[in-house]
C-alpha cells in the first residue's frame, strides 16, 4: 500500500520481463482467501507487515520452503526463516516529550513496567500484531514467566486505556496526557512529513524518539515479509 511497493514491481519486470499482479487486501481476508482456494489459488508471493502474521500463517502450513544464494546473501540471518523473507524493517521505539521527560541512556522495555512510570505509558491493544511480537521478543529474551509479569507492570502504568493506532499515542505524549509511548518508527516520519495535517506535524516536532536495551541486546525490530505460498504455481519466478 506505499508508493514504494509499486516502484520495486515496475523495476522487478523492468529486470526480469516478469509481470507481477498484486491483490491487496487486509491480511485476515487475503490469508481466508488462499486458503479457500487451495490448490487453484494462484498466489505465489503472500507479502505483510510483520512476522508475526507470516508466522502463525506458516503454523497453518500455507507456506513451502524457498531458498536461494541471492536471498541468502541479501538478507541478514536475523530477517529471514525457512519459510519468509524480511523485506522491510522498521524499530519499534519509546517516544517521549524532551521538556518534559528525559529517559536514562540505559532504558529498556522491561523498565516501562517499574511502578515508577505509573500512569505514564500509553500503547496501542495487545491484539495489535506489532505488540504481540515485542511480546513474542520479550518471552523470548526473558521467558514466559517474567514476561507475564511484565504485561502485568504495563497495564498497571498505563496513563490511560488502550485506543488508536500508533500515531495515535505519539499524539498523547505530546499533548501531555502521557510522558512515554511505545510506537513504530515510521509513524513519526509519516507525521513529519504534514501528510496526516498540520496538528499531526506539530505533534512530531515536539517529541523524540528512544532506541530503549542499548545496554544488551538493542531495539525490536519488526519486518515486513515474504512469504512463498504452498502451491505457487510461478515458483521459479517468485522466488527470483
């Protein structure tokens, strides 16, 4: 749904001769509409937001394994499965409002469940996908158990209940309802950018991002991936 998508087709078929017919949807109907369709599907590339969906998609065996030297090589062990590729990352960081707030050089994840950021956090719902995979990082790092008691700590410092998307609770902190957020990079640049209104760049310009476990293992990445689907019938050319 970005320009840039559309870009790296054109260059794709520029380079390969290859066309590429894209269906875009939301990711629950596309994922019902494989699977109906089964073995006359003809979806050969399934592409998302984040590894998590890819993930509990391969759990339904709707993906077969791809491989290359070029993707190999191209992408990083750490962005990539058996199963999919990264093709985009981006940070899920901590904003905070700079004349307000000033977050210690070591801050990290689990520090935004000490009782001493109560009533100060705001994040979009758990069952948003990118929450769940900084949940999936955390267990993890840190197992089930520490982890649970984590969510526990978040929802208790929470300034106020869950709503919105991700720009969303970059708006807050910087209307003061809140002093930290926890929100994907790019959202801050879409917001800078003026095309989301001038309320929302203004909003942007007052706040500051925080790559939080600087100390240890670094920032969350979520992904945007692809995925070869089970019964492509252009094997060859998706995965080129």
């Amino acid at each position: 749904h970005y320009d840039s998508d559309v870009q790296l087709y054109e260059k794709f078929t520029q380079k390969t001769g290859i066309k590429v017919n894209v269906v875009a949807g939301k990711d629950k109907a596309l994922q019902k509409r494989i699977m109906e369709e089964g073995e006359s599907c003809l979806a050969d590339l399934y592409i998302t937001a984040d590894a998590g969906r890819l993930g509990a998609f391969q759990a339904k065996g709707m993906f077969q394994k791809a491989s290359s030297s070029i993707l190999k090589k191209a992408i990083p062990s750490n962005f990539r499965s058996p199963y999919w590729y990264g093709i985009a990352k981006r940070a899920r960081v901590i904003y905070y409002d700079p004349s307000r707030t000033n977050p210690p050089s070591n801050l990290s994840y689990e520090d935004l469940a000490d009782p001493k950021y109560k009533g100060k956090v705001v994040i979009r719902k758990s069952s948003n996908v990118y929450n769940q995979s900084l949940v999936a990082s955390l267990i993890a790092n840190n197992g089930k158990k520490k982890t649970a008691a984590w969510a526990e700590g978040m929802v208790n410092n929470m300034a106020r209940k869950p709503k919105g998307n991700d720009r969303a609770q970059i708006l807050a902190v910087a209307a003061g309802e809140a002093d930290i957020a926890v929100a994907n990079t790019y959202y801050l640049a879409l917001m800078l950018s003026g095309n989301k209104g001038a309320e929302q760049q203004e909003a942007a310009k007052k706040v500051k991002a925080f790559f939080p476990n600087q100390d240890g293992r670094g920032t969350h990445m979520n992904i945007s991936c692809a995925a070869l689907v089970k019964g492509a019938p252009n094997k060859a050319n998706a995965i080129a």
